[in-house]
C-alpha cells in the first residue's frame, strides 16, 4: 500500500515521529556539509527533497501490535529523478536517497516508540483506560438491567484493585443473552477519561450485578473482574 504517514495520538508515539524526523534532518545536514559546495543544492532543497523521497510504496508486518512498514518501491525518488534528470538530479540523487532509507530509520523509532508506549501506557491496566471518574455515570443500554447507579467511590478505588481476566467464555456469554435474553453488560459507562496523553478512547460496558467492566478499544476486549460490585442496587437488586 502507499505509505501515507498518520500522526500518532499519543504522546510517546508522537515524540518518536519527532525522533525520527529530527534524524532525517541531522542525516541530511551532516552529508550536506560533506560535499563540496560547488556540487551541492540550496540546504533547504535538500531537505525538501529528503522529505520528498520518504513517500514510497510499502509492505505493511505485523510485528507484535506494531505494523512495520517496509519501503519497497522509492515513489518519490522515481518523481524527483523524472522532474529532475535532463537538469539536476547529480545534485539531488544523494538526498533522495537519504529520504527513501529513512524509512528505516522511522520503521526502527515507530518500533521503539510503540514499546515505550507499553511502558508508559501498559495495556492491561484499567488504569490506562479509567484514569478520572468525577464525571462518570452509568447509562442502561438494554431492557434486561436491573435498577441500580453507580457507586462512583467504588469505581474510583476499582482503577487500582480490578484483575485482568486474560480468559473468559464470550461465547457461552452470547447465548446467555440469546437464551434467556437477559444481556451480560447491560449497562455502558460515560463521563469517565483515559490517562492523558494515551490517546486511548475506549467503551465501557458494565456487568449486570456490577462485579465487572468489559473494556472494548481497538478491536480489543478486555474484561476486569470486581471483588465487589461497582453498583448500587435499587432494592431488590442485591448490592453486595
């Protein structure tokens, strides 16, 4: 596919872009003091050209949870070399080339970046998801949910004590809900933010007596159990 690049909506991530670019510009300028100053373009030509030169066709690897790109096919040093070979492309070949390994050199810090993420924003910590619950409140998304509000100092002590469940049956939960059509998560929950800077915005959806949160971002699903319920239960309910 074309790689078209995205700016990350994460802080880390972002910051490696910035890594990246930055190494771009520092590899350009030192072979731009290299050569001659007869031979050479205008700095700021080179630097375009560089830029230029990143665009190229890709091979998209999954590596983990990072896609690495794999430049192929250098599309941009193919549209400077026809714009510029009856004229200058003596001049340009060496920052067009520059542009086109740099893919490299972000494929190397979008890796490390997106570990660092990890790091800094670890995945299977509720944490990361439900980091401010002023605002939070429960809203019912099916019929089958029982009276109940949310217990908000509950949910707030939850972020630190609720257990990833790296297993459960989804699938006996689905015809749970198809056979006595009474829906596991019947509730979602609004209002609350993901840590800042993470650039995570997930769903969350409440269990139906409140002792779990299905989490659900980026094709993931992750379920966290609660000792306690979340909920406080209209009577009848069973707050327990």
């Amino acid at each position: 596919m074309l790689n078209i690049q995205l700016w990350p909506d994460n802080i880390v991530e972002a910051l490696f872009v910035l890594i990246g670019l930055s190494l771009l510009i520092v590899i350009v300028i030192y072979n731009y003091r290299q050569e001659k100053a007869a031979k050479r373009p205008a700095l700021w030509k080179a630097l375009l050209i560089a830029f230029i030169c990143v665009f190229s066709f890709t091979l998209n690897i999954p590596m983990g949870e990072y896609v690495g790109r794999f430049a192929l096919l250098p599309l941009g040093v193919w549209v400077v070399y026809w714009a510029t070979k009856n004229k200058s492309w003596t001049k340009y070949r060496r920052y067009a080339w520059i542009g086109f390994w740099c893919n490299y050199v972000f494929l190397a810090t979008g890796l490390l970046g997106q570990y660092a993420n990890e790091v800094v924003y670890p995945k299977h910590t509720i944490a990361t998801y439900i980091a401010n619950v002023e605002d939070a409140r429960l809203v019912v998304i099916h019929p089958s949910a029982p009276e109940a509000s949310l217990d908000a100092a509950r949910l707030e002590q939850g972020i630190t004590t609720l257990e990833l469940q790296p297993e459960y049956d989804s699938l006996s939960w689905g015809y749970e809900a198809i056979n006595t059509e009474k829906e596991r998560f019947p509730y979602v929950l609004h209002g609350t933010e993901s840590r800042w800077g993470s650039g995570v915005n997930p769903e969350v959806y409440v269990q139906w007596d409140g002792k779990g949160l299905l989490v659900v971002w980026d094709n993931r699903y992750l379920y966290y159990s609660a000792p306690t319920s979340l909920l406080l239960m209209d009577s009848g309910g069973g707050n327990e």
